[in-house]
C-alpha cells in the first residue's frame, strides 16, 4: 500500500523527507482506524529504505517549537510529570507499532509496504525538537525509553532504538533524510 502523504512530513515542527515513495503511516489506514479507539498508538511514519533492507518507524514530537505560538515547550528538567507522560507514549507507540507490524489477526498489515517484513534491520526513531542545552536530559530520556523496551528488541530483533534531538548532526548524517 503506498501512503497517500507526500513529502516533506512535517508534524510538531519536526520533519522528514524520505528520497523515495516506500513510506507509510497507519493513521490513514482502515486497519489501524478500527483499532484506535481502542487505545491503540502508532508512530508517525515508517519508510523502507529497500537498499539497505532497513525498516525505519519515525516518531515526530516537540517538546521546544518556538515557531509553534500554540505550542506548550516541555523542559526536560523541571517537567518531570510531563517527561514521564512521553516517555510512557514512546514506550506504548513502540510496542503498539511493532505489533500491528508483526501481526496481521486485524489486518493491520494491509497498511504496510510491500517488502516491510522482509527488511534485515528495524530501527525505531523518536525525532524531538528539545530546548537547547538539554541534550543530556534527552540522553537520560532515551537511556530510560531504551531499557524499556529492550524485551521488544530482542523479541523483533531490532537494530535501533533512538530518541535523538531533530537539530542533532550526528544524527542527521546517520538519517539524512531529517529536514
């Protein structure tokens, strides 16, 4: 099923643009429609870099969008209710996502790209736009949603798990395609 967005995908003043069309989202799709209701989370966008067999599910989320005058900025180190809250979102769209990915008993896998299940790596990225200066919360963020999720990484063999700052340039040449 080919996604009916179109590139850049911009979503909480954080983007990507993908070098070709293998990308999707559950949101657009019945499958994923009927189960939302029922509590069910997806990340934002996965594309298939058919290349390299490389599967990567993208998560958007600003917790700093100055462009954003509507936008409530979460500090990282004074908001930690809220830095909880996202955590525990990462961790439930993580587990929800590889689920609906890996079985089909609601059709869920209609919503994918051809080709999806037979990527060799599966990478999940949370792409957060953070105040400056508070890389070092977000590290301690990513170590937590990490060792979360480190059952589900070896369960569905996957390669990464990465909560990265979208003004990261490491992280921008490892993932060329964040804008």
């Amino acid at each position: 099923m080919a996604s009916t967005v179109t590139m850049p995908l911009i979503e909480n003043g954080v983007g990507v643009h993908f070098p070709d069309a293998n990308f999707f989202q559950f949101e657009g799709c019945r499958a994923y429609n009927s189960l939302k209701g029922l509590g069910v989370k997806e990340m934002d966008v996965a594309w298939l870099d058919a290349p390299n067999a490389a599967l990567w599910f993208v998560e958007l989320k600003a917790f700093y969008d100055t462009a954003n005058p509507k936008h409530q900025a979460t500090d990282l180190i004074t908001d930690t209710n809220k830095v909880e809250e996202f955590k525990n979102e990462f961790i439930n769209k993580a587990k929800h996502t590889l689920a609906m990915l890996f079985c089909n008993r609601a059709g869920t896998q209609t919503c994918i790209v051809p080709d999806s299940l037979n990527a060799k790596e599966i990478n999940l990225v949370f792409l957060v736009k953070i105040k400056p200066g508070q890389d070092l919360e977000l590290n301690i963020l990513q170590n937590e949603v990490q060792r979360f999720l480190q059952p589900y990484k070896a369960i569905y063999k996957l390669s990464k798990i990465l909560l990265v700052s979208a003004d990261n340039g490491t992280a921008k040449a490892l993932m060329p395609w964040i804008l």
